[in-house]
C-alpha cells in the first residue's frame, strides 16, 4: 500500500508542478507580449508626432 501511495504522490507533485510551471510559463509570455504591443504603440505615436 505504501508504494502505491508514494507512487500516486510523487505523480500528483509532478502534475501540481507542470501545472504551476505551465501557469507561469503562461503569464511570462502574455506580459512579454502585451510590452511589445507597447512598444509598437508608443513607436507609432511618436511616428505620427513627427
């Protein structure tokens, strides 16, 4: 019994962690992105002050 349990465990850690990591992953490249739309935004507008 213990083996199973320790087996389930260390696959629930293993889920847990790709889902936080994936979550993260995720985020980082929403916020990477959302800059550079910023970037080509403020560019633009600079463009057209100009």
């Amino acid at each position: 019994m213990s083996n199973l349990m320790t087996t389930e465990g260390y696959i629930f850690l293993i889920l847990a962690w790709s889902t936080v990591i994936g979550v993260l992953t995720f985020c980082l490249y929403k916020v990477f992105t959302i800059r550079k739309e910023n970037d080509k935004q403020q560019k633009n507008q600079k463009v057209d002050y100009l």
